[in-house]
C-alpha cells in the first residue's frame, strides 16, 4: 500500500489540475442565477432587493388592473385564463371618480392577498385636481385632465397654502391605505404622478426645478417624513415621447427621490435603443423597468436590453395590441418571471 501512494497522488493532481482547468475554460452563463449580473445592494426592502437581482438576467411579467376598483384583479385573471400563468406584479390604482374611491379598500384587500402570495405589489394615483372637487371624472373641464394656471400651480407647491393644504389632504387620503399596507408588511411599488412629462394631465408637462418634480419631491417628503410611509419604493416615471432625452434631465427629480426609473412606452416606435440606453443611463445602475405599455416587448428585446426588471401591461389594451400566442410565448419564455417563479416575500 506504501509503495501506491506516491502514484494515487500523481493521479490525484493531474484529476484536480484538469477540474481547474475545465472551470476556467468555461463560457459565462448571464442565465446564472447564482451570478447576479449586478451587486444587489443592502436595502431595506426585499422587492427592491430581488428586482436588483435579476437586473441583466430576467424581467418580471406584471400586469395592470384598471376600473373598477370592485375588480381589483379582472385583467390578472384574464393572463392566468390565457397563459396559464399569473404576471409577477399585480398592479392597482387610488382612481378618481366615486364608485371606485369608495371601493379603495378592495383594491387594498386584493394588494394584501397578492403580496401573500408572493406578487409584486404595484400601485398608481390618477388624482383629482386639487383645485377642483373630489370625486371627479375623465374630462379636462374638473377632472384628471383638468389645468391649473402658473399662479395655481405655484400656490400649489408653496408650503401652507389653500391649494397646497388641499393636497395634503388629499395624500392624507390615500396615505391611510398605505399604512394599512405598511402595518401588514406590504412593500408597495408606488408610482405617482406618472408620465411626468405627459401633458395631458393636470401635474404633468412642467419641466424644471419648480415644475411636476417639486410636486413628487414635496409629495415623497409628505408620506416619507410627515405620514411614515417607509413602506413605499419610489417609481420616478416617464413617457417615451420624442424629446425624452433632454425629458430625462428635465423632470429629475435628484438621486434620493426615486429607487427605480420607469418608462411609459406607447408612442408607436417600440422598445428602441435609444430609449434604453437613456433609461439606464439616467437610473445611475437603480434597477429600470417598463412602467406601462400596450404591446409587450418580445424576448428577443428583453433579451437586447436584459436590464429592464419588469414590464406592465396596460389592461385591455394588451389584449387589443398582443395575440394569444405572442402572449404565451413571452410568458413561457425562460427570460420572463411570472408569480410561480417569485421566491416570496415571507
């Protein structure tokens, strides 16, 4: 036996050499799930955690659910119904007109469950104007596409004024169910005032300091500082106009104002590089996703932008703008997560 040690160890090292060598040799898999294409960052929150994580690799499938508030999951059901799979995000909104106001602790009940069973939690604010009445409607006499004038919005932004008060109570609002929220450990994806730069709505299409984003900002210190909303990941999100380059630096809101950088794609040209490209680059490595959309981007551009963490379809229009088969074929792609794939959030 003394005599064969010396050729096992031969044999040992020239086993233990070609092992080294073959790890070294091999190609780098981006689908690694356990090489995160990027550093996940130590915070507080375990949604904002694991859409860092799939940042390069995967993007969740999420899904809107727009009135009525009495259905807070009818357009999720309806991708279940198609594809045999529910989306990743569930998403919801505070709505502006009575019936649905009035129902906002259904929607609330449904982002409890959803988040119970392991979905990303999304919700949004089509808000009254603050200088008209609540409820409202649709139109742009008194309603979400409604204007304020210069003067009005400048009262509306300055600390302790009747406009300024009026939406604070208004946050004070909403504010009420996202504590119910927080006290039940739901993380909440909270996107206000999206499409910032969309001038159709009665906050949007105000560039520069003292324009959309000093309202986000004054909102986000409100529910942050004043309501203790620490539940909320902040969505900073736009829409994928023409100008959305020289947009991007026009309605930034500044580093501690968002964690995650969203984009509205609808105005026809599709998920091109150019968007991309500035979305990343203006996130500054904070995950990106695509905030809404009509058609849904193919694996193949997920797979040309892999850092887009998410994507949202927008209700009906999904189903006026996918077939059945484009649909299943990106729910099934291993590249896109739906909820069966999620870890939990227990």
């Amino acid at each position: 036996m003394t005599k064969l040690l010396p050729i096992y160890l031969i044999a040992l090292t020239i086993f233990l050499a070609a092992c080294g060598k073959s790890d070294s040799n091999k190609p780098a898999d981006k689908d690694d799930d356990d090489k995160p294409d990027v550093e996940v960052p130590n915070t507080p929150f375990k949604t904002l955690n694991y859409l860092y994580s799939v940042s390069g690799k995967n993007t969740v499938a999420g899904m809107h659910n727009r009135e009525p508030a009495s259905s807070p999951k009818r357009w999720t059901d309806e991708l279940k119904a198609t594809t045999g799979k529910f989306p990743g995000l569930w998403s919801n909104d505070f709505f502006f007109r009575g019936a649905d106001i009035n129902n906002r602790p259904a929607v609330i009940t449904e982002a409890i469950a959803q988040w119970e069973q392991g979905a990303i939690v999304n919700l949004m604010w089509h808000a009254c104007n603050p200088a008209f009445a609540q409820p409202c409607e649709w139109d742009g006499g008194s309603g979400v596409l409604s204007k304020l004038s210069d003067d009005e919005w400048t009262e509306l932004i300055t600390d302790g004024t009747a406009l300024n008060n009026k939406w604070k109570e208004r946050m004070d609002e909403v504010s009420i169910h996202l504590k119910t929220l927080k006290d039940n450990g739901v993380e909440v994806l909270w996107r206000p005032f999206h499409e910032m730069n969309q001038g159709a709505f009665w906050w949007g299409g105000r560039p520069g300091p003292s324009g959309t984003r000093k309202l986000y900002q004054l909102t986000h210190d409100y529910m942050t500082d004043v309501k203790g909303l620490t539940n909320l990941i902040w969505v900073w999100d736009m829409q994928d106009f023409a100008t959305l380059q020289s947009d991007l630096t026009a309605y930034y809101p500044g580093d501690e104002y968002f964690d995650i950088a969203a984009l509205d794609c609808y105005d026809g040209s599709g998920y091109t590089t150019a968007k991309y490209t500035a979305m990343v680059n203006i996130a500054k490595g904070k995950p990106i996703g695509i905030g809404e959309c009509d058609k849904f981007p193919t694996t193949a551009q997920l797979a040309a932008q892999p850092k887009w963490t998410f994507f949202m379809g927008w209700s009906e229009l999904v189903y006026n703008k996918n077939t059945g088969g484009e649909i299943n074929a990106l729910f099934n792609s291993s590249r896109v997560l739906t909820l069966d794939e999620l870890p939990g959030w227990e």
